[in-house]
C-alpha cells in the first residue's frame, strides 16, 4: 500500500473519532449544565442523588459504561444488539450498518456531561457572593444576575479546564474499539495483521497530533479573547 | 420626599443575636454615620435595609409606605423584595464592580436591563455621574486597570444610576490604601451637599464629624447612643461610647 492509501485508510478510522468527539462535545457541553445546578441544588435529595450519580459515572472506566449500554439493552430489556440499525448519516463513515455506535455515544455524552458539570460547578462557585449581591441591590432578577453579571466570569474560569478534558476527549475516542468500531487505531491494527504494516499504527499519532494542535490554537484564542478583564 | 422610619428591627443569624431592636428616623437630605466596633451589626443592619438580609422582627417604611412589617406575617415575594431595593443604594467596602465591564457599562447595566430609559438617556445620565465621581477619562476602562480609590467611586456612580432615595455606604473607605481614602470621602461629602439621603457606616471619625447631621453609635446589636456629632464626640453620654470614642483616638 502506498503512503496515500494508507492515509486515506486511516482517515475514515479517524472521521469516526471525530464523529464521537463532536457529538460528545455537543451533547455533554450542554447536559453538563442542569447536571451542575442539581448537584447545587437547595433541594438534598436531588443534590445527594446527582452526586451519586457523578461519583458513580467518572468512578468506573469508560470502557466499563461503553460495555454497560452496549449489553444492557439486550441483557435488561431484552432486546437484541443490533449491529444492523440503519443509521444513514453513518454511511459517510464507512460504517452504515453499525447501530452499535450509538451506545458508545451515550457513553461518552453521559461520562462526559459529568466531568463538564463539575467544571461548571467549580466556576459557578468560585464566583464571589459579592458580585451577585451587586446585582440584586440593583433590582436585578437572580436570572438577569446570573445570565447578565455572572454567567461571562464563569466562562473564563472554566476554559482551562474545560480545555484540557475537550483535548482528553479526542484520544479518549479510541476506546470505541473496545466493541470492535472501527476508530482509527482498530483501522489501523487492521493493517498490521492484514497487510504486516505495523507503522501504519504509530502514524495514526499524527492525526491526533495535528487535531490536538488545532484545538489548542483554537482554545488559545478563546482565553485570549477573554483576557481583557480580570475575574 | 423620603424620610426612613426603621423600628424596632431584630435580625438573629441562628443563635446568634445580632440587631436587637434597633429604630431610628431618617429626614431626606440628612446623613447619618454609624460608628460602632467591629460585629457590633452595622453590617447586618445596611444588609437588611437592602434586604439581602430579612429581619426576623421590625418595620421598615419610607414615608408612609411600609416596605417591611415582622409582624404582618406576609412573606415579600421576589418582585416585591425587587421594587424595595430599588428605594435603597450599597456601596459595599469592597466595591464588588462587575469586572468584565467597562466602568460606563457599570454604570448602565442595571438600568438597561429594568428598562429606566432609552439607551441614550441612560448613557447620557451615566456619564453626568461617571463626570460627577471624577472619572470621566476612565469610562471606558475595566475595573482591573482602577485604582482601588477610582473602583470605588466607580460604585458610587453605579448605585447612583437608578436614584435611589437612600444611599447606604458600608465601611467605603476600609478596603483603601490610606492615600485614596481622600477621594473617596470627597465624593461622598459632595453628594451630601447636592442633598442625598445617606447612611454611612465608616471608622473614619474625622469626616463622620465634618459631614453627619446624626451619628449613631452600635454596640452588640443596639444603638447605644444617637445625636448629633457634637453630642457624640464632644458630650459622650455612654460609658460605651466614650470607650470606644478613646479607643479610636488611640488607635491615631
Ligand atoms: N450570615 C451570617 N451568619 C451568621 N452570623 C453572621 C452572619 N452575618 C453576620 N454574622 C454575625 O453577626 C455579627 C455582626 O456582624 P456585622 O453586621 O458584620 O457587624 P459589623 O459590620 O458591625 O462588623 C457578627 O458577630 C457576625 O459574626
Ligand atoms: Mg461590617
């Protein structure tokens, strides 16, 4: 195989990691949010509750939950895995009949989702009662405070962090392979015992690499961006 | 119009006792400085007025509007503990500016989002009172390049912005470097000539003196003494009083 072909080879392994990267991301980054305010909640059992269920979600592997929602349904409900599911934007994928991506998106989301709501709720908390109570004896409402006064001084706190998880997340993707979906790594493995190219599978580290320096230019120029104020 | 009645206000903080019956009138256009001794409720009781915090028992009234009654038994809603804040303005000691906007959005936050205007006129009016604290170079600066005098008075500018009928400081000049205090108190002394209703919590005993028409004296969660500043610091009548008024000489 030449270069090229082994290239493009690897490339369709590594859309799949990015499709779990982006539907992670735009899946998790929002959940992440009500799953921060109950673990503030004033109410106990949904803040003990939402705890538990953080503690229990970042406590176990994520290869582990992969496996959970990938044999659950047919262990609990019965139903059969299904590796036939038609999903038609997954024929741009190479893989039109793997219905078995979406336990392994659910996965991710939901481990995700937990590690962004901590993120979130480390920000929200470290903001001073001071700048709220600015805001209330002003008139403001606890939403026009929080959306108007807080909310912008939350984001810069939590783009570090959030950072660094988004750049765990990309080469986290490559558990997928643990249920045999052909992730870029799984591609490549594929080539070392079908064609006895084992470089093939360190030059899958250039594609995360360059994703990798990507993403920091980009989230560099969101702290940037941010930069102009002190909080 | 805006004369404060305040009876007999009691705030506990579980255990605690902190306010203990504390009444006083305030006329429109008076100033009044509470001095008193660190925990003795100055705090808690600027809080209440502002209503961060409930008291457990009192009335609070402006004019003959009852803002507050402990005994009516009726729970403020939100909406109404809103529209009561607005008759009171904080400046808290330690400024507590919004830092990701400029001093002019300071300034006009609040007012844009509770609609007071149109944008222009809160514009226009933000930068009489930006202009009236001194400040005028600064408006479009962050609250991270001011000085800790300048973030101040910044404050002062943006609880000024919605008019409200009593203006409460709370220690404004204890979180300043000693050199910026001077600006600050200016500012403050300026409003009391331009007729502002003002309730000022401070340790400076000098500008209490100079700027007060009433000094109240705390202590442990009562007024001990009330009168004008001759009263007080010439003609102290409690032993407390005059303990704390040589405590603070000496501290100088
Ligand atoms: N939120 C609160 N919870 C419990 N105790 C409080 C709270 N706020 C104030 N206190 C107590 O009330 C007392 C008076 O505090 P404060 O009003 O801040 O006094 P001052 O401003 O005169 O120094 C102090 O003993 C303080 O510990
Ligand atoms: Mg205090």
């Amino acid at each position: 195989m030449t270069f090229l072909q082994v290239t493009l080879f690897l490339w369709e392994g590594f859309k799949l990691s990015l499709l779990i990267f982006a539907v992670t991301l735009l899946c998790g980054a929002p959940l992440g949010l009500p799953i921060a305010f109950c673990s503030m909640s004033k109410f106990k059992p949904l803040k003990y509750i939402t705890k538990v269920f953080v503690w229990i979600v970042r406590g176990i592997p994520l290869m582990l939950q992969i496996f959970i929602f990938y044999y659950a349904p047919g262990l609990v409900l019965n139903i059969p895995i299904s590796r036939n599911i038609n999903l038609f934007f997954l024929k741009n994928f190479g893989i039109e009949n793997m219905g078995m991506i979406v336990p392994v998106l659910v996965a991710f989301a939901i481990n995700y989702a937990c590690y962004f709501s901590e993120i979130y709720r480390g920000g929200i908390e470290s903001i001073s009662q001071g700048q709220y109570e600015a805001g209330y004896v002003l008139g403001l409402t606890k939403f026009q405070v929080f959306k108007n006064i807080v909310l912008k001084q939350v984001i810069k706190r939590i783009v570090p962090p959030m950072s660094n998880e988004i750049i765990t997340l990309i080469k986290d993707t490559a558990l997928a392979n643990c249920i045999m979906l052909p992730e870029i790594i799984m591609k490549a493995g594929e080539l070392a015992s079908r064609e006895m190219l084992v470089w093939p599978l360190f030059y899958t580290g250039v594609f995360y690499l360059v994703f990798v320096g990507l993403l920091t230019i980009i989230l560099g120029r969101v702290e940037k961006k941010l930069d102009y104020f002190k909080a | 119009m805006a004369n404060l009645h305040i009876k007999d206000i009691y705030k506990n903080f579980g255990k605690t006792e902190v306010l203990k019956g504390i009444s006083f009138t305030l006329n429109e256009g008076e100033v009044v400085s509470i001095i008193g001794s660190s925990g003795s409720g100055k705090t808690t009781l600027l809080r209440c007025l502002n209503f961060l915090e409930t008291p457990d028992r009192g009335v609070i009234s402006i004019d003959d509007k009852v803002l507050f009654d402990g005994d009516a038994n009726i729970k403020l809603d939100d909406d109404e503990i809103r529209e009561n804040r607005l008759h009171f303005g904080l400046v808290f000691q330690s400024f507590n500016l919004f830092p990701q906007y400029s001093v002019l959005e300071n300034v006009t936050l609040a007012p844009k989002l509770l609609k007071k205007g149109t944008n222009e006129d809160i514009e226009q009016k933000a930068k009489q009172l930006i202009e009236q604290v001194g400040l005028t170079e600064k408006a479009d600066s962050y609250p991270c390049q001011l000085s800790g005098g300048q973030q101040q008075r910044v404050a002062i500018a943006r609880a000024l912005a919605l008019n409200p009928d009593i203006l409460c400081f709370d220690e404004p000049t204890s979180a300043l470097d000693p050199e910026l205090t001077g600006e600050v108190l200016r500012v403050i002394k300026e409003l009391k000539i331009a007729g502002r209703t003002m309730i000022v919590v401070t340790h400076e005993m000098e500008f209490a003196k100079n700027v007060s028409d009433k000094i109240i004296f705390m202590a442990d969660g009562i007024i001990e003494e009330i009168g004008t500043p001759q009263e007080i610091f010439e003609n102290p009548k409690s032993e407390k009083t005059k303990h704390f008024l040589q405590n603070s000489l000496e501290r100088i």
